[in-house]
C-alpha cells in the first residue's frame, strides 16, 4: 500500500489545517510530524506559553506522557531479541524483589501481562520516591507493594502506570544501566533524536512547551503552576519525558520501517516489530462494536493502525503509525483541548493518507432490566479515585471524587479541586453510556461480575474500580 497523497501538497495543507483547528479549539500550541513513505511534513502553530509569547517552532519540546509506554516496550522487545528475556517470563525471574499486595498473585504475573496491562494489580502509584537513578528500583521495591490487586493476572485490562515502570526497572537490571541512559544508548541515540528532555532541567535548556489549564471551566486558559506535574519516580511510564515532534514520530518511523533506524542499523527485529502491533486481547471484551485492542506496548484502533495517546492536565500528545501504508504521525499540544484537536485532525489525515478507517457496525441493544440497573448502583474505588453509582428518580448518575495523588496533581496545575457528576444511560446489561451536560453520549463505562444478588463487582473504563463497602 503506498500514500495517497504527495508530501508537498501535505505541507500546504497541514499548515492550514493546523492553524485553524488550533485556533478553534483554543490550544495556545501545537507541533505535528507527519512520516508519508521517505519524507517527513512538519507543522506547527502557536506559542509554547501564553505568559512568554515563544513561538512554537520545530525543535520545541512538548511532554508526550504515556506515549513513553512505547519506547519502554520496544527496550523490553530488544531485551526478547537478545534472549535475556522471554515475554511469558515470571517477572520474579528477572526481579525477585517484585510483588503486589498479593504475594500469591505476584508469582504468576509475567512480562507478557505487564506489556498489555493484564497483571491484574493498580497501576495509578503516583507518591514520589527519589529523583536519581535509582527511582525505579525505588518505585518497585517501595510502592508496587502496595498495589492491590483486583484480577487474577493475564484475565482482564486494566491501565497500569505501575507495570511499565517495574518494566522500566527490569531493563535498568539487564543494560546495567538507569532507565534514562538505556533509553539513549539503545534507542534514542541511534534513531538520531536530539531534541529530548527527561526532566524539568533538561527541559529548560530548550524550547519548551508548558501545560496550559483552566483554573475553573468559566476561566480563561494559563500555564500550570509547575512544568512536570508527576513526580520522577516511574520514568518508564511516561512522568516527565519531553521530545519534539519530529523526535516522535523517529520513533514511529522505527514501525514503518520494521525495527531498523534510518541509517540501516536494526534496533529491533523484524519479528519483534511485528509483534508489537499484534493484537493481544480487547482492552474491553464483550463490549459491541469492537473496541480498542491491545498490543504490546501500542493500542490497535484498526486492523493495522496502531497508536498510543499520552495526557495530563494541560497536556495532550498522540503516535500513530500505519506500517502497511508507509505513513506515521505524531502530534503534540499544550493544553487538555489539545485531545480533540488531535482526533480531528488525525482523522483527515488517515482519511486523506491511508483511506477512511473501516465503519464499526451498529449493535442491536437488549434493554438492562431494573435489576440490571440496581445491580451498577454502590461505591467503586481505586488508588486516586471514589467513583459513586447512584440511581434518582429513575435516572443513573456517576459522580467521581479524585483523591491522594491526584488532587496534588489538580493542585500543582492550579486547577480547582473538582468532583464531576455525570448521567449515565443504560444501553444493556452491564454497559452505560456517558453523558455530558447537553445529554451527548461521551464514552461508556462497563459493570463486570455480578455477585449472587445481582450486584456487579468491578466499574470499568479504562482503569478497573472494584466495588468497596466505603471509601477507604
């Protein structure tokens, strides 16, 4: 398959395109890299902070969050090739010091059930450790204890922060190195991205893009009260990482061109390319129509696209990649609006590059009974969050408190600390529809495992919440 477009007419495209959709949306800056076959589009709009007036330009650093999940990925897939790894290894093999609160649970947790986020356990450990090379080893040995775990391992998705950063520690062991030093030598450097920062001091040497937030919804946008609003502690997982967009998307390229850098050298086999962006298992099975699959490492929106998004208040980023096709993008943006800016504009860019993404089709609902419905009501929690089901006068709600580590979060963005209370609309036993404030389906939420009286036992999104008696 080839692109369906030329790069030069792209280039004139992309420019307007991006200006005005930034515009629209109100995101103070914007930086999108474009791969079609050999050459490379860039494109960006606006200033990296309100408060400084810098223009974006094409070296500008943009923190990329969970995106980082995917270069972890690809430095454990190296670890396959060289045969110090197996993906259906007991973590334990490669590091005996970790386990979750479930001593039991952590033996059969393997490398494989990390990469897809099936090991089971909380993933959201956000309290800091330390700021040296020696926070992963921190991280595994001090917090992912504490996790508790809700699944047996390798049955369900569940996002896991906490995964990839005891991903992170076990290519620190094998490269004897710490995450960030592995993370150049045996990716970064010889894709040739020179435009990276680990950290708000590395990040100030360059053009850097700060987050962009509204204190309260009826104020006006301002940059966060910090740059990095993670602690340092799970690098892996994306707390801090800074790259352009053009350093992007060499990572992407690293996919079209089935694991070898521009320069020829092979990074990754083509079998581990490959492997990558199989997919794994649904991120949410039994939910109609088909939804998001999971590789390792990458998500599978479509039969041959894969992607992975990264955000944080203020903060939205975006890869795809679509090897068949020769073509790979990454956008970056300072501000939360920056997430419908990117589908928006990825959407015309697939369409126009690759071919419309095929139409999922329309399920036919069975209508939840009463007793469907009562059974979703009841108290959810995990580690930052108490999410409320609640039933009034025949409609659903969902209210969700945030908690611990996440108000610090909302505290060191500035945003006000906010409770969210949302409709939910029944479509079928164990399934809801979010609703915002005009009544529009905004997502779904999921009701898994109901108990013998009916009761579900776990809320799902894109994290699992299990029900809980009170908000400890």
């Amino acid at each position: 398959m080839t692109p369906r477009t030329d790069a030069d007419g792209l280039q004139r495209r992309l420019d307007d395109a991006l200006e005005r959709a930034r515009t629209a949306a109100d995101v103070p800056g914007a930086s999108v890299a474009v791969a079609v076959g050999d050459r490379t589009v860039l494109a960006t709009s606006g200033v990296v902070s309100t408060r400084t007036q810098v223009p974006v330009a094409t070296d500008a650093l943009f923190q990329i969050q969970s995106i980082t999940k995917v270069l972890t990925a690809t430095l454990v897939l190296q670890l396959v090739d060289e045969g110090l790894v197996g993906l259906d290894d007991p973590v334990q093999r490669h590091l005996p010091e970790f386990r979750t609160a479930d001593p039991g649970a952590s033996t059969r947790i393997t490398v494989r059930h990390l990469l897809t986020h099936t090991g089971g356990f909380e993933g959201d450990l956000w309290a800091p450790t330390t700021a040296g090379p020696d926070a992963l080893d921190r991280f595994v040995r001090d917090l992912v204890p504490t996790a508790a775990q809700h699944s047996e391992p390798g049955t369900r998705f569940s996002y896991c922060n906490a995964g990839f950063g005891t991903l992170g520690r076990l290519v620190e062991v094998h490269r004897d190195l710490d995450y960030e030093h592995a993370l150049r030598r045996h990716l970064t450097d010889p894709l040739g991205v020179e435009e990276i920062a680990f950290s708000a001091n590395q990040a100030v040497a360059s053009r850097t893009a700060t987050g962009h937030i509204r204190p309260t919804p009826e104020e006006p946008l301002r940059p966060t009260r910090e740059w990095a609003l993670l602690p340092p502690s799970n690098p892996a997982a994306g707390n801090q990482l800074a790259l352009s967009a053009r350093g992007l998307l060499a990572v992407g390229r690293l996919f079209l061109t089935r694991g070898r850098a521009a320069d020829g050298t092979r990074l990754l086999s083509e079998a581990s390319a490959a492997a990558m962006l199989e997919p794994q298992l649904a991120q949410r099975p039994g939910l109609a129509p088909p939804t998001t699959l999971q590789g390792l490492g990458w998500y599978l929106v479509a039969p041959g696209v894969a992607e992975h998004g990264g955000g944080m208040p203020g903060v939205a980023s975006v890869l795809r990649v679509v090897p068949e096709a020769g073509v790979a993008v990454a956008g970056l943006t300072n501000a939360d609006a920056g997430q419908a800016l990117l589908e928006d504009l990825l959407g015309s860019l697939h369409e126009e590059l690759v071919g419309p993404l095929p139409d999922q089709p329309t399920p036919s609902r069975t209508p939840p009974t009463d007793a469907h419905v009562d059974g979703c009501t009841g108290r959810y929690a995990t580690r930052q969050s108490v999410v409320t089901v609640t039933r009034e006068d025949g409609r659903l709600w969902l209210t969700d408190e945030p908690r611990h580590e996440r108000l610090a979060i909302a505290e060191a963005a500035g945003v006000a600390d906010r409770t969210t209370r949302r409709e939910l609309r029944p479509l079928e036993a164990g399934l809801c529809a979010v609703l915002d404030d005009d009544g529009r389906p905004t997502g779904t939420v999921s009701f898994l495992d109901p108990d013998a009286a009916g009761r579900y036992r776990f809320l799902a999104t894109h994290r699992i919440a299990p029900r809980t008696a009170s908000p400890t």
